[in-house]
C-alpha cells in the first residue's frame, strides 16, 4: 500500500502493508461493522486478498484469531483472545469508536475513508456526527454533496412511514405495527410518503416527537433520545435515505445477518436483503419489547421476554423506556445489557460471565461456547453486554449477579 506523503507508519500499517492475506474478524455491531468495512475497502483497492467473518461473542472471535501462517495478518474489531504479536492487530479501544481506529489505519494507508460509512459507524457506537474527532468526517461529506441536514426521522428508507414502523431508535405506541403507523402519520405524510415537502417532514418529525415522549409507558429519558433521530442528515445519493437510518440497519444486519453486513460495509449491492433483515429485526423487537414482564431495581430496571433480538430490546428500552440508568434485557439462554452511562462496560460484563459459570458449574452443566468450558459466553461494545448461558440458569440468579456487579 502507498505510503507516500505521509510519516513513518505504525507498525500495525506497516505489517497490514506487507500482508499476504488479512483476516477481518469483527465484533457483532453495526460499529465494528463499518470499521471493517472501511479497512477492508482499502484491501481490495490496494488488491490485497482478505475475508470477513463476524463473532457474536468474545470467545467466536477468539476461536477465529489463531497464529497466522507466512505473511498472513489478522485484524480484530473488537476484544478477543489469541496471540500477541505484529501478525494481530486489535481495534478494540472502549473510549472510542473502533469506526475513527479504522479511519485512522485507513488514512496512513494513503487511502480517503468512506466519510458516509464511518459517520454511520460513529452513530452506531451511540456518538454524534459533528462532534469530536468526527468534525472532519461530516466537513468532508458537506463539502462532496454527500448530506444534508433536514427536518424529519432518521430512518433508512425514502418513506417515513415504512422506516418508522421497524426503526429500533424510536419507540411509540404504534412501532411495530405497520396498520398503526399509517393511521397515526395519516394527516401528516400525504398520499404519496416517498415525495414529502420541507413542511411535511417537519410535521412527521413533530407528530413522532410527541408520541414517543407523550406515551404513557415512555420514562424521562425518551425526551434525550429523540433528539438524536430529529433533524436527520438525508444522504441523497446513498442507497438508505439518512446516515441515522444506515446505522441501524448496519445493527440490525451484524446480529441477525452478518454475512449480507459485511457486504454492505464492504460496499456491495445487497440494500434489498439488508432492509428485510432490518425490517424483521425492528418487528420481533417492538413485539418482543411490548409483551415483555418488567422490574425495577435501584439502578437496575428488568425486561424477562420469552424471545426476541434481547441488544435491540435492551436498546430501546434504555433510550426510551427506562426509569433506571441500565437495563437488562433477560431472554431464553442470553441476555443484553444497555446503558447511558460512557463508562466501560469490559470488565464488569466479564465479571458477570465469570459469576454465571460459577453457578452453571454448580449446576453441573456443560456447554461448548465458553472461554472456560462452562456454556456461558459473553460479548462488551459501547454502552452495552451480551452474554450467553444455559437455558436453565434461574432468573433470580441473573437478575441478582447483574444487580451486584453492575
């Protein structure tokens, strides 16, 4: 890869340069994803040969990082096990997007990142297009005609009826339900929803605004969090309508398809069978999220479902309908965790891991996705856990070991 007109280059670029082959394996997120995405459009231009695979937990990805043989090289987005030398790379910083690491790689390849992919990676993560170290990024695009700012959601498709029914980063008392979603935009999204003026996607916004913060199930915190999916940067000429709406489909398709997200952070054609995992994704999770049976604990406020996407429920439930700073989300074998907080969640959710394998080991039972042998498996991004166990570890338990170490 080029390295003319810029300094020395770390010696992660300098092995990434030299590489015969590079393994990309990616943590389950729609941050990670673009991040790989990113670094891996950077491969095929400079025609490095490569593969992406996708772990949905720490030890999947540990399994996937094993010594490289000749000049093979492999790149972790994301925490994982394996070895420790100039033939691994790890993005997995838990202060910053692993998104802005890859821009990083990226630009001292001598290459210009997709500022559209790593904006949408950035918002991924819970960050702000603007802000911070992301200030460039969102000058570049101003400045190529790439986005623009205007009233309305932040949804992936033209029509705002159809991305409000499945987006996870709104909850009213109509998502979910395509019927319902239509009677409640009927005033405001005209006859034909994909042709809407200035006007009309200021009215949507409004209407959306106030049944999210306005339901009666809604916690305070519904009132933050609808300011980052108003007033959304449109990206005309991008295959999904707005960065926002791209970042959750870049969420829904790392955990329910990760094959058809590598290829769209890769920057294939694959929009058809991205927003129909998307879509399903956004459906099971506002069913999921309105059956759920509901706690609340002092800092802790509990969802026990029988099944559904556990991350997207545990999102949404924290952005809008928390009463408590985290939420555990507590399905059939696994459970997410959400938070508002920044700080990082590493060593606590592995905390919690090493907790359930001491009861599963009581227990007797085995299982085989485990650092340890025990079934029990975790996984830690920005602002939220994920962790596998067996099917049969009582609730209390969960809820009790989450309460004592979060």
């Amino acid at each position: 890869m080029s390295t003319e007109g810029r300094s020395a280059a770390s010696s992660a670029v300098r092995a990434l340069e030299s590489a015969g082959f590079v393994r990309l394996v990616v943590r389950a997120d729609g941050d990670a994803l673009a991040a790989s995405g990113l670094l891996a459009r950077a491969l095929a231009a400079d025609e490095t040969p490569f593969q992406v695979s996708v772990g949905r937990t720490v030890t999947e990805r540990s399994e996937r990082v094993r010594a490289p043989s000749d000049d093979d090289v492999t790149v972790v987005f994301g925490t994982a096990n394996g070895p420790d030398d100039e033939t691994v790379v790890r993005l997995a910083a838990t202060d910053r997007p692993a998104t802005l690491e890859a821009v990083d790689h990226v630009r001292e390849f001598g290459a210009s990142p997709d500022p559209i992919l790593a904006l949408a990676g950035v918002v991924a993560s819970g960050g702000e297009p603007g802000a911070g170290e992301t200030e460039w990024l969102l000058e570049t695009a101003r400045e190529r005609g790439l986005l623009e700012q205007r009233p309305g959601v932040a949804v992936p498709t033209a029509n705002p009826v159809d991305g409000l029914v499945y987006t996870t980063r709104v909850r009213t008392p109509w998502s979910g339900d395509p019927d319902a979603t239509r009677e409640a935009l009927s005033d405001v999204a005209g006859s034909d929803p994909t042709n809407l003026a200035v006007d009309d996607h200021r009215a949507i916004g409004s209407l959306v605004a106030l049944d999210a913060v306005g339901a009666e199930a809604s916690a305070d915190v519904a009132a933050e969090s609808i300011g980052g999916v108003l007033r959304p940067y449109a990206t005309p000429d991008h295959p999904f309508a707005t960065l926002g709406g791209f970042a959750d489909v870049l969420e829904a398709t790392a955990r329910t398809e990760p094959g058809t997200g590598a290829a769209l952070a890769m920057g294939h054609e694959v929009t058809d069978s991205a927003l129909a995992a998307w879509r399903d994704r956004g459906r099971r999770a506002h069913a999921t999220l309105g059956e759920a049976t509901t706690g609340r604990y002092d800092g802790l406020f509990v969802l026990s479902i029988d099944d559904g996407p556990v991350e997207a429920v545990a999102r949404i439930a924290a952005a809008y309908r928390s009463p408590e700073p985290a939420v555990l989300a507590v399905g059939t074998g696994e459970a997410a965790i959400a938070t508002h907080s920044t700080a990082p969640l590493g060593t606590t959710i592995e905390g919690i891991a090493r907790e359930f394998e001491g009861a599963v080991s009581e227990t007797e039972t085995t299982g085989s996705d485990s650092d340890s042998g025990s079934g029990v498996a975790y996984d830690v991004g920005h602002r939220r856990g994920y962790l596998r166990y067996d099917p049969e570890m009582d609730e209390s338990t969960i809820i009790t070991t989450v309460r004592e170490l979060l």
